[in-house]
C-alpha cells in the first residue's frame, strides 16, 4: 500500500492515520500487527473504542485487512 495515499486520504482522520502507520510498523517488524486494541490504545493515548473505530474504519476502506487466527486478531497492511 502507498503510505502517501494513507496519508493524503481526507476521508480519514488523523487518528485513524496514526493507526494504520502504527499497523504498518508493526507489519514491517512482523508479518502483521497482533497488538490488542487497549494495547494500541494506551501506546497511541487514545481509548479501546478509538482504536476500534479505527481499525473498522481502515478495513472498509481497503487498506488493512482484520482477520482472527486462533484467539488473536491480526491486522495486516493490504499490498493494493
């Protein structure tokens, strides 16, 4: 995914921005972000239901994909 359109995208906030970079970081350490979103929320100072509002957000609009392997949630970067 380019960075730049994430970035550039005025249909986001800028929370929702902070967000994804923090999945694309923690995509480019791992293969995907496994953190919770109280995980998320604490590190970005914002609350659980922020952090989930975020995220269904980027998942709608096409730059994360969210998907469950066992009893953890993965939010991976999409290669569009």
């Amino acid at each position: 995914m380019n960075i730049q359109k994430v970035l550039h995208d005025h249909s986001l906030t800028s929370t929702e921005k902070v967000v994804y970079m923090e999945v694309y970081t923690q995509s480019k350490m791992k293969y995907c972000c496994t953190m919770t979103n109280s995980e998320l929320g604490r590190l970005l100072g914002v609350s659980q239901k922020t952090i989930s509002r975020s995220l269904t957000k980027l998942h709608k609009s096409d730059y994360i994909t969210v998907f469950t392997e066992g009893v953890t949630r993965v939010a991976k970067i999409n290669k569009n």
